[in-house]
C-alpha cells in the first residue's frame, strides 16, 4: 500500500457527522459535477462560510462514503442515529487506514493494558513508529501530522471512543448487529474487532 492509500483523506477532515447526512442523500442521485457546484457552491446546502471549506468537505465525503458504493449509502441514510455514526466511522477506517492501525496499536493497546485514558502524544509516538513501516510518511510537514491527528483524534471522541479532545478517557464501544452486517456484506469484517478494540 503506498502511503496516499494508508493516510487517504484523513488530512480533509473528521467524521463530518452533519455535513455527511447531507451530502449522502444527494449521492444516491448521481448528479452531474455541474449540478453538484450548484448545490455546494451557489445553493450553499452545507451552509458553510466560505465556498472553498464547502467544496473540501463535500469532496471528503463524496469520497469516503460515495466510494462504498449505493447498499452503504442507503444503509446510512436509514440508520438510527449511534448506527450512522458507527458507519461513518468504518467508511474513514476504510478510506484512511492509518486511523485502523491507530486503534490496533494505540487505543486497543491502551484499553489492553486498563489505561484510563490516551496519552496526549499518541498520535505522534504511533506516527513516528509507522514512519519505519511507510518511510513516505516523513515527507509531511509537522502542521500536516498535527491534523492528520486532531481529525482522527475527533472522530474517536464523535463516535464514542474518547470522552473529549481533551481528557481522552477510554471509553468501551460496542458495534450494533446492523453495522455489523454491514461491514460483512462489503467484505470488511476484519475492521469489527478493530472498532470493538477487541485486537
């Protein structure tokens, strides 16, 4: 896997739990990309302040979750609400799998070994220990890294893994049937031990 593959849009954003309801039910259409920028840009739909924020969250999610195909899609829209959040998060293990390894070798390790909480530098520790996997990934720059981290710390705390951005406190996470079956029928059954931190 090279490393655009393993970061994948991590760098775009988190979860984008309100701007993904949004943008997903608009994928099941399959609109033209001119009428996709009359809905980000002229029409505004995910209210953001500027056009460029607007375009770069679409294109995230457009990518993260339009990539998994219609059956994921119609699944998230129909979910209940801690079944969407669930769903959101398998889509950015999917597309950035550096968030996966994070929770094998961080958050799993910790839960392991009955850490309270994530320490505040295990982005970097865990960064600097994947440079050795995937030596690209010392071509970032330090404020990339810092974001790669705070999205993938964000989206931890979005769907329940950590109390805060802050105090990070473990907190258990237990995958629902139906995201569960999801997962199965696009062959991804290897990521419920990863969400369930039972590695």
């Amino acid at each position: 896997m090279n490393v655009k593959d393993y970061v994948g849009d991590l760098i775009g954003a988190s979860l984008l739990i309100t701007e993904s309801r949004i943008i997903a039910d608009y994928l099941l259409k399959d609109l033209s990309d001119d009428e996709w920028k009359s809905l980000v840009i002229e029409q505004n739909i995910l209210q953001k302040r500027s056009a460029q924020t607007a375009s770069r969250y679409t294109k995230t999610i457009r990518h993260r979750v339009g990539g998994l195909g219609d059956d994921f899609i119609a699944s998230l829209l129909e979910s209940t609400e801690r079944a969407y959040i669930q769903l959101l998060m398998a889509a950015l293990l999917i597309n950035s799998p550096i968030v996966a390894d994070f929770m094998r070798l961080s958050l799993a390790e910790a839960r392991r070994t009955y850490k309270p909480a994530l320490a505040s530098n295990a982005w970097n520790e865990f960064y600097d220990t994947q440079i050795r996997v995937y030596p690209e990934l010392n071509k970032f720059f330090e404020s990339t890294i810092n974001k790669m981290g705070n999205n993938a710390i964000k989206s931890l705390v979005d769907s329940g893994y950590l109390s805060t951005s802050r105090k990070r406190q473990i907190q258990p996470v237990y995958l629902l049937p139906e995201v569960k079956e999801c997962l199965i029928s696009i062959n991804r059954e290897d990521l419920i031990d990863v969400m369930e931190c039972t590695i």
